[in-house]
C-alpha cells in the first residue's frame, strides 16, 4: 500500500518547523503508543541534532501494555530521551510532563530562564489535546480527523513553558510497506486516502496472528478461523455486513473492523514491536541493496554495450540516470 496524501501545509510545515527549531530547547514527539516506530517522524532525528527530546506515547490505553515497555526500553537507549506514556481515559496525568521538561533542562531555572519546547507528530495522535490539557484551556482545535491543526501556535504555559505547536505532518514517501497500513489502521490518513477492504485484509491477518483471542471474543466466534478471508466472513455474517443475496460486504466488515481497533473495542492492541521491526528493517535493507546492485549491474552492462541490454533495461538507465541529475551528453 503506498499514502498518497500529502496535503500542501505539511510541506510548509515542515519548511516553517526547520527554520523554528534554532529557538527550540526541547522537543516533545507525540507518538501513537500502538505504533510507536511507524508513526515516528523520520525527518525528526535528524532535524534535532543532539537536543533533549520526550517522546510521549499517546493512548497508551489502548495498546498492549508489555510492548509499551519495551519500546519505552528501546528509545530510552538513545542519547537525551526520554519517555512518557499518557492515556485517553487519565488525560490529568499529562500535566506531570511539565516537570519532565524541567528535568531534562536542570539548567534552567524556571524564574528567569523559560524552556521552550516544540510538539511534534503525525496527524491526528493528540498533539492538540495534550496541549489543551497543560493549558488548561481550549487553545489548539481538536478533531478525530487528520490535519485539523494547519499552523504555528505559541502557547505561554505560565510554568516557565513555552510551547509551539506545529502541524501535524506525515513525510512525502513511507518507505516500509507495512507502516503505511499501520498508519490507515490507525487513523493518520483520511479515509478517504485509502481502502477499507485493503486496510481491513491488513488489520485482520495481523490480529488473527497475534490477538486471535480478542478477535473470537469481540464477534462472537465458535474458533479462531483459518486465515483472514475466513475470519472477515465469519464476522460480517455475525454483524449482519451482508449484501443482497447473502454476500458478505468486505467494505462493510472492514470499515468495522478498523473502527472498533481505533476506539479500543477490540482490547489492548499493539501493531508493532521492536523485533517485528528490526525484522522488517532488515528485509527492507536487503532488497535496498539487491536493487542497488542490480542498478550497477545495468549501468556497466550499459557501458559494455547497450546491446546487451533489452529495451526495457535500457530505458531503466535512462531513468535512473535523469533522477540522478546527471546531465545529458552532447551530441
């Protein structure tokens, strides 16, 4: 599945982000506690140089409880980060990262010497209601849709706490397959940039391998079914997601399904964990340099000769040539 959804204001965002962060002390990265590694800003990392950094794993209440723990581990081996869990059922402990912010920053003394602090994620992952909450008051717009955030907010916590608030803001290419349809299971991208039966083929071979348990129990099944086409059937006959003649409906059934993950009606539920992903890394890796190989391999045959090279792997190298920039020879 690839995201074709990169509205124009996430562009600017990210352009008005890099020319903020030289007045940034701290950076708090929202994250999506069920998919903490997918919904992690590649471009962050390396727009924050050695900056101190929360990352907060938003509705931990909703993912599984022992991989929390263990991304909390995992980003809490990188140099100046720290970890902070926060639940959609307990919004008032979010108010406790104010004194995390001071201790990331012992330096600063809080009378004359403000942080200030830049809150980042993806779309719709709560920036906009954490903030609201260490306000205490309706500051930044909410929403259960992406991008309901379009620009910059300054916000004075009165705490020696200056927040800017950004939009949320995916990145033009995600590059791990798998990540794109943990992002549409959960809600980052609009619904209307992706298909429910994909997303919901996706989410049920997922569930079925890893929570089979939570899935008998929620729809009421007799077993565990055999495989994800069986198991969206069985449901949709349960939920009554069913066309004229008796046809189940995948649209139906999936647009269900994904809807019951997102509001936490299936059971704790993480998408992702470290070992998955080192594992996806890898594989991705792999086939990086299979491909970069097999790039070389076509440009020297090219050099040899272009009879060597069908049609098709001669227009290849013409491709990679033009989006290397090279300039064309003169004739």
């Amino acid at each position: 599945m690839t995201i074709h959804w990169y509205p124009g204001h996430m562009h600017k965002a990210r352009k008005d982000m890099i020319a903020l962060l030289p007045q940034v002390d701290l950076l708090i990265e929202i994250l999506d506690a069920r998919i903490p590694w997918s919904s992690e800003n590649p471009a962050i990392a390396g727009l924050r140089g050695d900056k101190p950094c929360i990352k907060v794993l938003s509705k931990s209440d909703l993912a599984d409880p022992e991989v929390t723990a263990l991304w909390q581990a995992r980003f809490e081996q990188q140099r100046n980060v720290r970890t902070f869990p926060t639940r959609s059922d307990q919004p008032a402990g979010i108010k406790a990262l104010v004194g995390l912010c001071r201790a990331m920053l012992p330096e600063r003394d809080a009378s004359r010497n403000a942080i200030h602090a830049m809150v980042v994620g993806i779309p719709n992952v709560g920036k906009s209601t954490l903030i609201n909450i260490l306000a205490g008051r309706t500051i930044a717009k909410t929403g259960n849709e992406p991008a309901v955030t379009k620009s910059q907010q300054r916000i004075d916590l009165g705490s020696g706490i200056i927040l800017f608030d950004t939009p949320g803001i995916l990145w033009p290419k995600v590059e791990n397959p798998a990540s794109s349809y943990r992002l549409a299971v959960t809600g980052a991208i609009r619904d209307t940039a992706m298909e429910y039966d994909d997303v919901g083929h996706f989410a049920a071979e997922f569930l079925l391998r890893h929570y089979p348990g939570l899935l008998v129990e929620r729809f009421k099944l007799d077993a565990v079914p055999g495989d994800e086409e069986a198991f969206l059937q069985a449901a949709a006959l349960k939920r009554g997601a069913v066309s004229s003649g008796g046809r189940f409906n995948r649209h139906k059934i999936s647009e269900l399904l994904v809807k019951e993950f997102r509001s936490g009606k299936l059971g704790r539920i993480s998408l992702e964990t470290p070992t998955m992903i080192d594992q996806e890394q890898a594989a991705m890796d792999q086939a990086a340099a299979e491909k970069a190989a097999g790039k070389a391999e076509r440009k020297q045959r090219f050099k040899e000769g272009s009879g060597s090279l069908d049609k098709k792997e001669r227009k290849e190298v013409r491709v990679e040539r033009r989006e290397a920039g090279k300039p064309k020879a003169k004739r």
